[in-house]
C-alpha cells in the first residue's frame, strides 16, 4: 500500500514550457488525498527558488521542501568535503554556488551546462580532476525531450566524456543515486517500501529507482518516453501509464487507508 | 626474432613542432637494417599528405606506404559500406572526404574535432546517430599531450559521450583496433610474432597491440608517458625503453639474422 510518493518533474509534470494535460489537476489530487509527495528532479538549468516559482506560473503550487534537487545535494556535498566548486554547469545555476568560500579542497560540478559544454571548458575541467580535484555530477541522463521535439544530448554524455579521459568515476548527486533517491524518502517520513516513483525516463527515474529499493515504478508514456522503453531497461516498471493522471488515479487506488 | 616494426608518431618521434631527440636517426637505423616500418598513428588533424610532408620537414623521409592512418580506413570503410560521412573531425582533415559522391547509407565519422568539439556539432551528431547513421571513430585516445606540455582531452572522450547517450557502440579505426595493426603488418608482409610496437601511450599503443597478438611491444618514456603507466594497464608493455633511441637499439639487438 502506498503512503509516500516521488514525482519527476519535466515530462510528467511539465515539457518546455507548457503544463503537460491533467498533470496539474493530478497533482492536486494526490494532495487531497493528504499523499506526502517529493518531487525529485534532475533539472539543472534553473536553481530551486527560479524552478518553484516557474512551477507556480504553470499553475502547481508547491512547497520548497517538496523539491529535491540535484544543486541542493551538491551544496551539502561540498560544505561537508570542506571543498570549493569548479563549475561546468547552466549559467542559471551558478548563483546557487556563488557565496561560497575558499576552501581548502576542490571539486569540479558538472550540470547540464548546454552550450557551456566546449571543448576549452571540457578541458578545463579535466585539467582540474588529473590534477586532483574531486568530481560531482549533478545528474548522469543521457538524453533529454529538447524544446524542438527531439531528443538532445544530455550532462551524462559529458560526465562520461571526463570520466573516460581522467579514468575517475563521478560521484552522481541526482537520480539514479539510491543516495538522492533515500534522502528524498526520509524527508517526509517515508520508507520504500511503501513509496511509488513516477518519471518518465525508463533508467534513471523508473530503473534507477527500483535499484534503490524503491517498491513501485510507474513509467509514463509522455516527455522523453519512447516506444520499446519499457522493456529496455532492468528492471523494468512495475506499472506503465499514459500520463500521470492514469498513474496518479492507481496511486489513488492503492493507496493505504488512512 | 623481429622481422617488422609498428611506429607511433606523436610522441615517439616528434612533439609539438619539435623532433624529438635521437628519433630521425634512430628510424635511419631501422632503415638501414632494412627492417620494414609502418607508422601507425592515430593523429587525426592532417591528412596524409599534410602528414608526410610535416615529417620531410622535420628531416624524417618516409614513404606514403610506410604511413598508415585513420583516415585512410575510414575512407576505405564508407567505400565497402556505400556511406558518405556526416563529420565530426579537425577542418585539417575535411578535405580527405571532400570527394566522396552521395551515397544510400550515413556514418558519422568522429576525429580529434579540437575547437569543433561544440555543444551543437556533438548534439547534431547524436541525433544523426539515433536516426540510423553508422558510427565511426578515428581513434579512441583518452588524452594527448598538448602544445603547453599538459594532458588534454583526446578524441576518445567525446566518441565515449556519443556512445553513452546513443547506446551504440563506435566502429574503431585507429589504434588499437585488431583490424587497423593487422591492416598495417599484412601491408608490410609481417606476421605478429614476429614484430614490435613502439609507442608512448601504454593503453593504446602497446596494450592494443598485445592485444592485437603483436609479441613485442616497447613503452617509450617520452610524450605522454607519466609514471607508472608501465603498470597501469593490461597486458604491460613486454619492454621499456627511455626514448626512440633506445627502443631502435633494443630491435635491433634482436632483429633476425638476415
């Protein structure tokens, strides 16, 4: 029975700039029927207070702690590694780092920096790691639905690039880090056991979550989803739904009487 | 007993704009004991003829047969394949697919792209990819040793960031592809157990090579060689060597009595 729920963001909630339908009107059901909800995102063009009050002009009123980011995790990672950023990410998202001071270690974070990624950057940023700075990636997606319909290169494809390269593996703050994935749960209470992940990305979100132990995995057939993506991956989604309405009308329908 | 030899370039025999020292006398040598040599390098921003030409310049004369490159195979690739290239290679090298007429099939073909490493010209080339294109790679270095005298991003990186988010694997063309040393010795008459490789690059050259089933191979300890290299990668290197120089003494030490 259900008691806790984890919601991906953009394309299940929303895609580029427009509400994706019913996935308001779901959401607030969800909260009516009093289901703590985490959403958990990748999303890291934007930082946590620019991402909620564009969550707000689509119409979905949440809470700051309902959003769990990835720029969140790497803050935390930082201050507790008494270590100063090297930024490959969106410009967006650099203010999110910028009052921190010097320290006496180093990490390179790497986002979706987008046209950020050059190869001076790139490169720079691998000088960094030989010369041995830690290294963090925010998210570790291979693609993502870009504005145009089509599929885009996403911050994994870099992440690996540098691994390759440095022969270091990045320690990955966003899904499908069982980590991100716990720290989420345990903020509201929740046990995975009892939790249902909802995303649309067959690997990261629905895969990524059931590998964190997580019970239940529901794949939407919106954003990034393409035909065959329920089979592609191990394991696969305990549910397939069309949107998240459909999901959010099974989470409604299995949840524990209250 | 060494009947024929495999050379790499960059690194081995010259860096940057420079030659390195000992190295035109010590492929003199070579010649000299008319042991058969094939240059095998994974440079992938000149054409051939840029190549050789370099090489005449820098006081080493070498045969168009004697060089074998990438390029060359990847032109030979999309010929037995009817391909024309969709390319991701330095502007140096355009022009040794300049003429290839339009063809029913598409291979992405990736090199050292430096500069043109952008956002866009990888997302343009993932996106063919995922449109059925077939995906070949010039090289897979994981780093070079740049004109500043530091390690910098080779191709590899970005061939690996492709392959990660189109989930295909690269065709290979350059070192240590089987196919590319085994192209080169057949050219030369040689059989594996009979030749030696010398290169800088522990991985590519000399454990690609092993691999490969070349008997001998020799890790120079100039380029991009750093410390421990000899023991960072499997199979080791059969012999070490300071430079060239040494390495050239060392074959002909144990060359067949002609």
């Amino acid at each position: 029975m259900i008691r806790g729920v984890l919601l991906d963001l953009a394309g299940v909630v929303y895609e580029g700039d427009h509400v994706l339908p019913g996935a308001v009107e779901a959401v607030h059901r969800l909260h009516a029927a009093s289901l703590p909800i985490r959403f958990v995102t990748n999303t890291t063009t934007k930082t946590k207070t620019a991402l909620l009050s564009r969550l707000a002009g689509l119409g979905l009123e949440i809470t700051n702690e309902e959003l769990f980011t990835p720029g969140q995790a790497a803050r935390a990672w930082l201050d507790a590694n008494d270590a100063s950023p090297h930024l490959l990410v969106h410009p967006n998202l650099e203010s999110e780092f910028a009052d921190i001071p010097s320290r006496p270690n180093r990490a390179i974070v790497v986002g979706d920096a987008g046209q950020g990624f050059s190869f001076d950057h790139m490169n720079r940023a691998f000088r960094a790691l030989i010369d041995g700075a830690a290294f963090l990636a925010l998210a570790k997606n291979r693609t993502f639905m870009d504005d145009d319909g089509k599929l885009s290169l996403d911050a994994g494809a870099f992440v690996t690039a540098l691994e390759y390269s440095s022969q270091k593996n990045a320690i990955v703050l966003g899904k499908p880090s069982p980590d991100f994935f716990h720290a989420a749960l345990s903020s509201m209470g929740a046990t995975p056991d009892s939790t249902v992940m909802v995303g649309d990305d067959a690997e990261s979100d629905v895969a990524g979550a059931l590998k964190a132990g997580i019970a239940q995995a529901i794949l939407v057939r919106t954003g990034k989803y393409r035909d065959g993506d329920e089979h592609r991956f191990d394991p696969p989604p305990t549910h397939v739904a069309r949107d998240l309405a459909e999901a959010a009308s099974w989470i409604l329908d299995n949840k524990e009487a209250s």
